[in-house]
C-alpha cells in the first residue's frame, strides 16, 4: 500500500470515532484502521503514533461536540430555567447517544500523557455551567451563593442519571423521564 490519501487523519478519526461508538474502544485497532483506509500502518502512524494517541483525539473530538451541544443548549431560550434544563438535558442525550465515546473522554482524561488541549477541552463545559450560574444569580433567577459549588452540584446530578442510564440501571424508567426529574429536583433547590 501505499500513501495516497486526501485528508487520512481526518477519515481515521471519523472511523475511530465510529468503532468506538458503536463496539468500544476495546474493538479499535489502528492497523485495521488503516486497512479500512486502504493506506499502510505507516502512513497511519504519521497522524497517531499509537492507539492512546488516537483514543485522545477521539475523546478531544467527543469533549468539542459536547461543548458544542452545552453551548447551543445554554442559548437556546430565553428563559433561564428552560435554558439550565436544555444544558441538562444536553448532556444526558450526548451520553446516552454516545456512552463508550463519553467513557473514553473521561479516561483520556485523566491520562498522565493528556495533551494541555484535551484537558482544556474536558473543562470548557464545567467553566461554561459556572458562567450560566454566575448569569443566573445575576438575572435573579438562582438564588445567592457560590457558582462553582452549584453548578458542581447540579452536574454530579446530571452525570449521575446519564451514567445510570448508560449503564441500563434505570430499571425501565425512560433516561428523559429520569432526567427531566432529576433537572427539576436540582432546579428547585437553586431556583431564587
């Protein structure tokens, strides 16, 4: 085989990502990658020197679409409450649609080799839930305290019902049903 590809790095991740979206980061193999390409695991490695540094680039792209996705929410309204509930509701859809990506995410991570870029990008959406915060206490609409502490809370909530529907341990209940309940359970204790 030989080198003759448009745009390689771009078309491996855009496959990675759908391996481990739909078997796993488990099923990824760079090698197959590149045979699926039709190009060598040479000329795949000049983009990722190795499976970690491709799970990083997936999980990079993963934090970016949801960002993305948080920010559109976190705009999406006027109202503030119908706001914070699409940011939650946001996030729970993302994990849910992709629960093996969200997981390699996490896990890339907190990778001792994760690049600065990926753990700035793994912090955008908790810095932008500390600025809907800050927004809504200054709207009138979250009552008084701190930010940081509030919008922890409220995403330890929301993680919590995405990694129990993930995990099929909602015992039937539907994951917008449990998330719909879990976002207004936490609206109610920080609405002013």
């Amino acid at each position: 085989m030989t080198y003759h590809h448009g745009n390689l790095r771009a078309d491996l991740l855009e496959r990675a990502w759908s391996v481990v979206d739909t078997e796993g980061a488990e099923a990824l193999s760079l090698r197959q990658l590149a045979r699926d390409a039709g190009v060598s695991h040479g000329a795949s490695a000049r983009h990722f020197r190795d499976k970690q540094a491709l799970l990083d680039a997936v999980a990079l792209q993963g934090f970016e679409r949801l960002n993305r996705a948080l920010t559109d929410a976190a705009t999406s309204a006027s109202a503030f409450a119908e706001r914070f509930r699409a940011v939650g509701d946001a996030y729970v859809a993302f994990a849910v649609a992709h629960p093996a990506v969200l997981g390699v995410m996490y896990a890339a991570k907190h990778h001792p080799d994760a690049s600065a870029e990926l753990v700035a990008a793994s912090h955008v959406g908790m810095h932008g839930l500390v600025e809907l915060f800050v927004a809504g206490q200054a709207s009138g609409d979250l009552r008084a305290g701190d930010p940081a502490q509030q919008a922890l809370v409220a995403f330890a909530a929301v993680h919590g019902v995405a990694t129990l529907a993930t995990d099929d341990l909602l015992n039937g209940v539907p994951w917008r049903d449990a998330a719909a309940a879990t976002i207004s359970f936490v609206w109610s204790g920080l609405a002013a």
